[in-house]
C-alpha cells in the first residue's frame, strides 16, 4: 500500500507539475511517537491528507482545531511552509487548541457524535464558493466550529451550517465545485429539498455511481464516494482518479477536460485526490456567487 501509494502521488506531482503548478511537499514526521496532554496520550495519524489540517480563505491560513486526538501536532509537518508563507506576507492563524476530553464524543443515543463543547473541525469540512463557506456539521465537525470560523473570518464571508445531509466526515465527498455556476452533488445525500441556497440558482450535476476501488482493511476508511473526490486545475480542467470511468465521461460531456492519474489506496488511506491537495495559492479576485 505505501509503496503503490507514493508511485501514485509522485505521478499526480508529474501531471500538476506538467501544467505549471509548483507542488510543495510537507516535512517527514515521525507518526509513532507518544505525545499527550495533562488528560491523554496518543501516537500520531499517518500525515497523507493537508486538505483536512489547514484553510486556506483568501490572504489568511488557517490551522484548525481537528477533533481526533491522533492528529493533534500534525500541523506540525508544515510549519517551514507557514514561515515561509508569513513571511510571504500571508495571514496565519490556529483556532483555539483543544481540550478533546472524554465528553468530545458521544456514545450512540447520547446525541451527535462530535459533541457541542468546543470549536472542532476538519478543514475538509468546508467547500468555499467566493464569499460564502458551506460548514457541514458531521461527526469531523460541530458547529461551535462553524460559529468560530464565522467570527475569526468576519463579515467579508458568509459561513453557512449545513445540518442532515451527512454525519460521516468531510464534505467533499458530498459536494465538488466545478466552476462558477455548475456543482457535482452526491445524490445518496443530496436532494432538492435539503439542496443548499447557495445552489438553488446554479446548475447542477448528479454523480453517477463510483467504480468501488476496495480497501485492504478489514474494513473501509473512506467510502465509494471518495471516487468524486478531485479537484479543479481551472473552470475546464478536472484532475479525476483514472478509474472512474462514468464520472469522467460525465465531466467530458460538459465541457471539462480531464488530467486522470492513479490513486488506488484511497479508500484505504482514506482520502481521493481533493484531499491529498491543498491549493494555497490561486490567482483570481474574491467573488460573489450568489
């Protein structure tokens, strides 16, 4: 798994490298150190996902405050980045670290499984169009998170809670933004009645099925879903998983071209290609798509 895993990333740094784009790569940790708190200890997550760990909104980068105990200091691995990128002249925050005692999480019929007693999430768990933030509020994310992320950004954004549509984790498995105007939608979890306003004007595409790429656990980190999990270079150009045939051909029929690479652990590791990236930098002004 590691070792197809890193033949598949450096063939997705070759394809964005081929288009122009300057790849940067985090620092090496070591993941199996014991660290803690005055109330816990913990070894670390394995560190193949930045989109979760940092969010970048505008000229401000934010380091948000992740609910799992494992990925506590994974921020960590990109600290030479963030200085350099302060000194850049980038706005660099963290949100409030947190506590995650035992009352974080909630047993089945408590209630939500993230618990409401501190500002918690995932950066995967926002999709920004321009000025506005859709938050989803899911078991990676609750919605003091949502309510912090609202008053560090101020009135310049609009961060929209979105409640059941998925309690799993992230959001971008459920919705992928594909220019100005046009969105994929997950149709096992999004339907016209719980469609966001942001979208109610848009046009919008229903994903077909995903080819299921398995897992070699016993059990699967990610869903089948993660197959619509990429990302856009520009308005016209997907970078898509190879294997999903259906959902290229969809993308194809409307106008977007794609670049397809390999990423055959992704339901494994737990993360398709939107999640291993992380677009800090993209030229453009902010916009309003209401």
């Amino acid at each position: 798994v590691i070792e197809e895993t890193r033949e598949d990333l450096a063939a997705l740094v070759g394809a964005l490298e081929d288009l122009g784009v300057t790849v940067r790569r985090p620092e090496a940790i070591d993941t199996r150190k014991v660290f803690g708190t005055p109330e816990w200890q913990s070894d670390g997550e394995y560190n193949y996902c930045p989109r979760d760990v940092l969010l970048p909104v505008g000229q401000t980068i934010i380091e948000t405050p992740m609910p799992l105990r494992s990925r506590f200091f994974e921020p960590m691995a990109y600290k030479e980045l963030l200085l350099e990128y302060f000194n850049s002249g980038a706005n660099w925050i963290s949100a409030p670290k947190p506590r995650l005692r035992e009352g974080t999480w909630n047993l089945p019929g408590q209630g939500p499984a993230l618990a409401n007693v501190e500002p918690l999430f995932d950066a995967a768990n926002v999709v920004r169009a321009g000025r506005d933030l859709l938050y989803l509020v899911s078991c990676s994310g609750n919605r003091m998170g949502g309510q912090w992320l609202q008053r560090a950004l101020g009135v310049a954004y609009r961060v929209h809670l979105m409640e059941g549509i998925y309690e799993g984790t992230h959001v971008d498995t459920t919705i992928t933004l594909l220019r100005p105007g046009l969105v994929l939608l997950n149709p096992a979890r999004i339907n016209p009645d719980n469609l966001p306003a942001l979208f109610k004007r848009w046009d919008v595409l229903w994903a077909p099925e995903m080819i299921d790429t398995g897992t070699t656990w016993p059990y699967a980190r990610a869903s089948i879903w993660s197959g619509m999990n990429f990302f856009m270079v520009n308005p016209n150009l997907a970078v898509v998983n190879e294997a999903q045939r259906p959902l290229i051909r969809l993308l194809e029929q409307h106008g977007i071209d794609t670049v397809q690479v390999p990423l055959r652990h992704c339901r494994t590791l737990s993360g398709g290609l939107h999640c291993v990236t992380l677009d800090v930098r993209r030229r453009g002004t902010l916009e309003d798509y209401r």
